[in-house]
C-alpha cells in the first residue's frame, strides 16, 4: 500500500471516529443521563519493534561555490561575451575591456619613469663630481696655505734684516759723530801736550804744568783708545748699503709671490665652497632614491594594470554564470562586482527543516535526490546553526544536500525533491504517532487504565509519518488513546472501542 494511500486511510479512520464519538454525545445529552454515558474510544498497546525514518521534503537547486568576479583594473569595459544562465568552461572568457587608456597611462609612466632617473643620475653626477672638486680644493688649498705660511716667514726675517741694517746704519752716524767729538777733543789735547812739551825742552815748564802735561798725556791716549773703540764699532756703510739694497729687492720679490699665492688660496677657496654647494646632503639622496622607487612602482603598477586588462576576466573553473553586473563600454572602478559564476560541478540542494526532523538529522547522512524524472546520490553536507522563518513563521533551519554527481540536466534555482534517511531504531517501544499530544511541560499520551483516563509525560524518540519512539513514561502492553482530541479529559471513564491492533510497529517514512 502505498504512503497515499495509508494516509487517506488513517485520515478517514478518524473521521468516522470522531463523528461516532459526537453522536454518543449528542445521543447521550437527550436520551440518557450525563453520568451514565461512558464514551468510546479507539486504543492500541504499546509494542515493542523498530522504526526507519525518512526526511522527505523539497529544496532549491544552488551551487556549493560561487564566485563573484571583481573588475582587477580601473578600466572601459569592452565586450561581454556571455549571457545570463549560460554555462561556461574553465578559462573561457567573461568580458574583455578597451586597453587604449591605459595604455596611454603606462607610456606616460614610462617617460616620467625615464624622465625622473636621467634628472636623478645628473643630480649625482654632478654631486659626485662636487666631491671630486671638493677634495681636490681642499688639498690645494692645504698645500698653498703651507706656502703662505713659509713665505710670509721669509720677508718676516727679511723685514727684520732690514731693521736691522736700517738701525746699523743710523748707529753709523752716531759713531761717527762721537768720533769726531772725540777726535777734536784729541786734538786739542794734543796741541795743550805739544805746547807743554816745547817748555819743557826750553827747561821753563813748570812742576804744576809738569803734572798737567802728563796728565794731558794720559787723556790723550785714552781718547786714541776710545776713538779706536768706536771706529772698530763702525760698519762698513757701503755693505751696510748693499745689504739694504738686496734685502729690499728680496722683500719685493717675497712679496709679489705671497700676492700671487694669495690669490692661488681665494681661487681655490671659491672652488672648494662652490663645490661644498653642490654636494647632495643625505635627506637629498634619500628624496632622490624615494622619487625613483615612487617611478618604479608607478610605472609597475601601471604596466599590471596595462596586463591584467589585457588578460580581461576569464572562469577559473567550470560554471554556470548567475549574475552579469557589467556593461559594455562603461567604466569599471577596481572591486566592481561584474561577473558572478556558480560552479557546475558542486551542487547542493537547499532545503528548510523544522526543529522536529532536525533532531535526527546529522551531517554525512545519505540522501536521495529527485529532479524530474532522474534520481541523483547526495549526503547532508551542511545544517546551518542559525534558524530562519519559514513560510509559515516556524521556525526552519537550513540544510544543503551535496549532490555527489550533478550533471548537465540540473537547473540552479529549480526545486528538487529530497528523501534523507534519518536513520533505524530496533526494540524500541513504538506508538501511533497520533497518540502523542504535547503541552506546556512536554509530550505526552493518555493511557487507559482501569477504564479511566491517565495522563502521563513521555521522552519521544526517533519518528516516522506514523509511529513514534518512545524512550520513557510509558511500558510495553499498557493501551494508549489512539487519538488526542478535547473530548478527552483525565480522570473521564471510557470504553475502548473493539477493533484490530493498531499499533502494528510498521515501518514508514517521515513527511515534512
């Protein structure tokens, strides 16, 4: 019998049973006393035996990678040779773009490029050859300092000779004066002596002039010794004259050459501050080496755009393309979203679970999937940790179904229908799904014992569209109620209704 079938069946079943159990009502309020109507109701024991549990629902067809195709380049979009829906192979491409713009940009770069690093190389060309300049300066000027130096020692001592001779000759003067002084003095001594001396000869000098002669004797000859003294300390004028001659003509000369010298040392001075001048300082060198790397990566960064505009955006794998943002002869801006593939060879089916199924559902667990008239192979590959609202405003979580092997004939977005096995249970004790009712504190059934309505809470376990598992609060062989409506109350007496049992433990499949 087919699942259809026991549905309708089960369905009328309890149609007929709840309209027999009004009735009894009704019959009951105009015949008979209240207290003495006791209802009819259906039960069955609780079996012992095994449940299969089968998810059957249905989801939406959607690819497990995606990719979004971001534009590499600021560019013109050239052409887009695809269209939405179509499937495309690994390398194919998705658009092109019109290159002549950057083009333009990367020859630009390159002659700014070329520009900054021949402007760079002569700005340390020049440099370089500042510090030649300065070196060589600074030697010279070393070497003509030392020259001065010497130089200016030598008229030093010339200029002292001259100081010299110039003082000898003025001494000359001063002698010569003296002498003559002297020698008058002499000579009038002299003629005194030769006076006394003709009176002495005469035997008429006396013994006072005797002693004036002899001490005129004495003066005389100590002015002969002084006159000697000085004449011996004279120079001869004529060398002393020479001498003057010749060291002013070396002071010239000395001259002339410092003068030259001098200007040999200022020549070289402004060599060596122009030089100095033109020396790169280590912040220059440092701004040089930045202008020439911020070329490079100009000139880098347009040559990769240049390439990656020319390669345009092809599929790095197999797919189905889902989205086209793009447009042709539009500019793209790097990032833009343009192309988005979903990927032909990772399928999966999305589907929505309520909280119930999603107890026994677990990852790895084997499926079917149905798509028109061809069945596919699938796992449960993901179940999202996150509810949604359904249709319905229940709560749903998401779980996606891998198709193991998705060909050509599936169509993203399109429903599939989905049978998971959830799983068997063996030697568990088993009621009709319909028996179990839940409130505020749980789940629970109601049991008949003694004719009278017990109400007990129990654990459920594993489900089919028919039968639950129940794990605790109730034991094998006590009668459960068949069906939990408002007519029944606990404590109420009934009478069960005779019929075959229904708690057969078959095993069948899970409805969303």
């Amino acid at each position: 019998m087919s699942k259809i079938k026991k549905m309708k069946k089960w369905k009328i079943a309890v149609i007929i049973i709840v309209m027999i159990l009004l009735l009894r009502v009704v019959f009951g309020i105009f015949f008979g006393k209240p207290e003495e109507f006791v209802p009819m109701v259906d039960a069955c024991e609780v079996t012992e035996g095994s449940i299969t549990s089968t998810l059957d629902t249905s989801g939406t067809i959607v690819s497990e990678v995606t990719r979004v195709y971001a534009s590499p380049v600021n560019a013109q979009v050239g052409e887009i040779p695809i269209v939405l829906g179509q499937s495309v192979h690994k390398g194919e491409y998705l658009l092109t773009y019109d290159t002549a713009s950057l083009q333009k940009s990367y020859d630009i770069a390159e002659l700014q490029a070329k520009a900054e690093s021949a402007a760079s190389n002569d700005t340390l060309a020049k440099s370089s050859q500042s510090a030649g300049i300065l070196a060589s300066s600074s030697s010279e000027m070393q070497t003509l300092q030392g020259q001065i130096d010497a130089l200016n020692a030598e008229i030093a001592s010339l200029q002292a000779q001259a100081t010299d001779n110039e003082m000898q000759t003025n001494n000359n003067a001063a002698l010569n004066g003296e002498i003559s002084a002297l020698t008058a003095e002499l000579e009038a001594i002299s003629a005194q002596i030769s006076e006394l001396t003709a009176k002495k000869e005469q035997g008429s000098l006396s013994s006072r002039e005797q002693e004036r002669l002899k001490q005129l004797q004495k003066d005389q000859k100590s002015k002969k010794l002084e006159i000697d003294k000085k004449q011996n300390s004279l120079r001869n004028s004529a060398e002393l004259a020479n001498n003057l001659t010749s060291i002013q003509a070396q002071l010239t000369q000395k001259n002339n050459q410092l003068a030259e010298l001098q200007s040999k040392y200022a020549e070289a001075q402004s060599k060596n501050a122009a030089a100095e001048a033109g020396i790169l300082s280590e912040a220059a060198r440092e701004n040089i080496s930045y202008t020439q790397q911020a070329g490079k990566l100009t000139l880098e960064q347009t040559a990769d755009d240049l390439s990656r505009a020319k390669a345009g955006v092809t599929a790095d794998f197999e797919g189905i393309v889902t989205e086209i943002s793009a447009s042709a002869g539009t500019m793209a801006a790097e990032g833009t979203p343009m192309v988005t593939l979903a990927s032909a060879k990772d399928m999966c089916v999305e589907v929505l679970v309520s909280k119930y199924n999603l107890t026994n559902l677990k990852v790895d667990q084997e499926a079917v999937i149905t798509f028109g008239d061809k069945e596919y192979q699938g796992t449960v590959a993901y179940i999202s940790k996150i509810a949604q609202k359904g249709e319905s405003g229940a709560a749903m979580v998401s779980v996606k179904i891998h198709i193991n092997q998705p060909d050509d004939n599936l169509i993203l977005g399109l429903d599939a229908k989905v049978s998971v096995n959830l799983g068997t249970v063996e030697n568990v004790l088993i009621v009709p799904i319909s028996s179990v009712n839940s409130d505020t504190q749980g789940d629970f059934v109601y049991v008949i014992n003694n004719d009278i309505v017990e109400k007990k809470y129990v654990t459920t376990g594993m489900a089919s569209s028919e039968e639950m598992e129940i794990k605790s609060g109730v034991e094998k062989g006590e009668k459960v109620v068949l069906t939990v409506d408002s007519s029944i109350i606990e404590g109420m007496k009934v009478m069960e209704n005779e019929q075959d049992d229904l708690g057969t433990g078959l095993t069948t499949e899970a409805a969303e």
